[in-house]
C-alpha cells in the first residue's frame, strides 16, 4: 500500500474542520428556519403557508436538479489531476446554464397556471433566479480547496436577513404576500455573491462550454450519477407537489406543519459527507484498506446518529408540533402528528445513505447507484399515488420512510459487495445504545412543559455529542487528518 502523505498538525486537519464549520452553519440556519417556520405557520392561513413552502420548495428542487451530483463527480475528477480544472469548471457552468434555463421555462409555465396576482408575480421572479442557478457550477472551486468559509458566511448571511425582515413585517402587520418574495431575493443574494467569490480564488473567470476535448468522456462519467441523484431527489421532494397535485393547498399546510421543522435535518448528513468526498475518492484509489475503514467507522457513528433521531422524533415530535403551531395543526384532518413520526423514521435512515452514496461514488459503482435510485423512484411514486388519495397527507410522510429504507438497504448491499467487507462490524451494535437509553428516558420521564420538553430534546444532542466523543470516533477523525492527497495539496497552495 501507498503511504500517505502527513504533514504539520496544523495543517492537515482540514476535512475535518471542513466539517465543523458546515454542521455549525447548519445549526444555526435550522434555528433560524425554525423560527420563520413557526412565525409564519402561525401568521398565515394553511393555503398561504403551502404556497410559501412551496416556493421554497422549488429552488431547493431546482438547485439539487441542476447539481445531481456533478459537483461531487467534478470534485473527484480535480482531486486526481489538478490541471482539469479550468474544462471541468467551464463544462459544467455550460450544461448547467441550458438546464437552468428549461427550470426557468417551466417555472414560469408554472406561473401562468396561477389564479392569484402575487403568486404569478413571485413565480416570475424566481424564475429569473433560477436561471442564475448555472452559477451553482462553482461549488467545487470551495470544495476541492476546502475553502467552506465565503458560502457558509453568505448562506448565513441569507437566512439572518430572511428571518430579521419576517419578523419585523409580522410585529409590524406588513402584508402577507411578500414572504415567498423575500425567498426569492435571498436566494438571488446568495447565488451572485457565491459566484463573484468564487472567481476571486481561481484568479479567472471560467467560459461557460458544451464542447471541448474530454467533454464526452467527463460527462459520461457522471451521467449515470446525475441520473442517481435526480431520482434521489425527485423522491425526496415528491411529497410536498404530490400533496398539491392529489389533495389541496390546506392540506399542503398540514403537511408543510410536519415537513418544513424536519426538513433542514436531512441536510446534515450530507454536509457531514461533503468534505470526505475528495478524501474518500483519494483513498479508494491508493489505499483500499484505509477507505474500507473509513466507510466502517463512518457508518456506524451514522448508524447511532440515525437512530437517536428516530426515537427522539417519534416521541417527542408531537409535543413540539402541537407547541410550534399553538395547537393549529394538532388535531382533525390537518393534524401533521403522524407524518412529523414517519419523517423521523426515514431521517433515522436517510443519516447513512449519504455515506453509502459518497462510497459508492468513490469506487465507481455509479450505474448500481442509478438503478437503486431509479426502483427507490418508482417505489415512492407507487406509493403516494395508491395511498394520498385514500389516507391523506400522512401517507406521504410514509412513503418516505419506506423509500428510505429501501435505499439504506440496497446502499448496504451495493457497498459490501464492492468492498468485499461487512459494513457491520461488531462495533456497530454499541452505537445504538444512546437511543436506546433515550427511548427509557423518554417513556418514563414527563415532558408535557416547555421547558422539560426542552430539556429531553436537549438530552438528543448531548447523546450525539457522547457519540462523536468517543475513543474509536476520535481514531477515525485522526486517521482521515493525515490524509493529504498529492493533487489536493497542490489544489490548495
């Protein structure tokens, strides 16, 4: 095996304080979409609040639809050879700006479809931003470098003004229909300034192309991980149109109510993967043993992480929803208990998937990736289409979890085979040991107040602390710190 490449202490811990800073940053922007969640679930009626979720629904979408994990493929490919940079970078702000264009297309055919004024306008204007989505193409410049500074502070910067302004306009009495619209302009801040960013570290400004030598070879690379993603994708969303499509705008509401809370969580795990991606990608190239130790270390830490999310969400979930809304969606048909349970079922899986993809990516197993994702597809449209018409807006919730599991299951399958290694080991059984006392704790100790329910939740976290503290997840960490790939090194002088 290759030896890898160490150097100073201060120096090589980048991935790792990669992490960090991006699990901070989310922390903070799930705290402040929290507070915009509960101001505007409770100032707006449900049909208003479906609309702005979803709005915020469509640049989320959008945003993963012009990705598709091509910046994670790109991210791969400079890794491995530095001076790829420039064509890859170019390539893909070319594809993307033809596909940014057909979202803007259909978003303002979205638009004419419309009765009211407002929603016409405000999804006109996010059609215009969607088409300068193209500029997402830049990402990789952060990635590769591990330079997650400027996109966290302008994302932060984003949702600190969103949440100021929303709250000034509730105190104030300020009309209702201009909080999609301040999605809108948030979105357009963060892109652009990301996108001027972005040029000041390459020292050029790449020129947007379809063509070039290699560019049939790159993206038929990633193809049939772009095709993976949107699947993964189209799913995740689903629930949020199918329940507009088959029921109506209150019920939407209902579903936001449980959606929108839990939401922001599931990008944590895939925050956590994002700066391993060029590490993991290294390593299954150079040294198999140290990638198959990493994805076993990696995934059983997600394992007890996944599952203290599910117990700590099916119990005390409906306390928070009936507390978030004053009372407004916790009884009748709008009651949004029982799907907030499911959705934390399928986070409780959705915490390994990320890993399971991002190893899959690593060892070139992209076109099983596709086909997994593409049967997860079929299974959640299936689903929704069968159940939402006849159980209402819970089953979406359901058929999440069960689309989830799905893909926990054949990701496992997928990534032992190719490893020729169980990623359960004997280990991994103690991982779930917090959730488990948590589940005692929680079953036989009173949280009904504001402040004990506050105190059990708070218990979630310091059990996931406890996990990232312990002696083999701190071996683990070590271990990915003196990972330094060559390309990598020369990517960040």
């Amino acid at each position: 095996m290759p030896e890898i490449e160490k150097t100073p202490m201060a120096d090589n811990r980048t991935a790792n304080r990669s992490q960090r800073l991006l699990l901070a940053s989310t922390i903070l922007n799930l705290s402040l979409a929290l507070g915009i969640t509960v101001m505007l679930g409770r100032a707006l009626e449900p049909a208003e609040y479906g609309f702005f979720a979803m709005v915020t629904a469509i640049f989320m979408l959008s945003r993963d639809l012009l990705d598709l994990g091509t910046s994670n493929v790109a991210t791969r490919e400079i890794v491995r050879d530095q001076t790829l940079e420039r064509s890859i970078l170019e390539r893909l702000l070319g594809w993307r700006r033809i596909k940014a264009g057909l979202l803007a297309l259909i978003c303002l055919g979205f638009a004419l479809m419309q009765e009211a004024d407002y929603q016409v306008w405000v999804l006109v204007a996010a059609a215009v931003v969607l088409f300068l989505f193209h500029f997402g193409a830049l990402m990789p410049v952060f990635q590769v470098r591990q330079q997650f500074g400027w996109p966290v502070l302008l994302n932060v910067i984003g949702q600190v003004c969103l949440f100021i302004i929303c709250t000034l306009l509730i105190v104030l009495g300020g009309p209702t229909v201009i909080f999609p619209f301040l999605v809108v302009a948030r979105e357009a801040f963060v892109i652009i300034a990301t996108k001027i960013k972005a040029i000041q570290i390459l020292g050029f400004k790449p020129v947007p192309t379809v063509s070039g030598k290699g560019s049939t070879a790159f993206f038929g690379q990633v193809l049939a991980f772009g095709l993976a993603a949107l699947f993964y994708n189209l799913y995740f969303h689903s629930g949020t149109f199918l329940v507009w499509f088959f029921l109506s705008a209150e019920e939407l509401g209902g579903y936001s109510a449980a959606f929108r809370p839990i939401q922001p969580l599931f990008s944590f795990p895939w925050l956590y993967m994002v700066p391993l991606i060029p590490v993991l990608s290294w390593l299954a190239e150079k040294d198999p043993a140290k990638f198959v130790n990493q994805i076993r270390g990696n995934f059983s830490i997600a394992i007890g992480v996944g599952a203290i999310g599910v117990v700590t969400g099916v119990c005390l979930g409906p306390q928070w929803v009936d507390l978030l809304y004053d009372g407004k969606y916790s009884t009748g048909p709008l009651s949004a208990f029982q799907t907030l349970q499911w959705l934390c079922l399928s986070f409780g899986f959705a915490c390994v998937n990320p890993l399971l993809v991002s190893g899959l990516l690593a060892v070139g197993e992209e076109k099983n990736l596709l086909k997994l994702s593409a049967v997860g597809l079929v299974l959640n449209m299936v689903c929704n289409s069968l159940l939402l018409p006849r159980y209402g807006f819970t089953s979406a919730g359901f058929s999440s979890a069960i689309t989830e599991f799905f893909i926990f299951s054949g990701g496992i399958a997928l990534l032992s085979r190719s490893m020729k290694k169980d990623l359960w080991d004997s280990q991994t059984p103690w991982y779930l040991l917090p959730a488990f006392l948590l589940l005692l704790v929680y079953k036989f100790i009173p949280h009904s107040s504001v402040i004990s329910l506050s105190l059990a939740t708070g218990l979630s976290f310091v059990s996931v602390l406890a996990l990232w503290k312990t002696r083999i997840a701190k071996n683990y960490r070590r271990e990915l710190a003196l990972v330094v790939p060559e390309s990598y090194s020369q990517a960040t002088q």
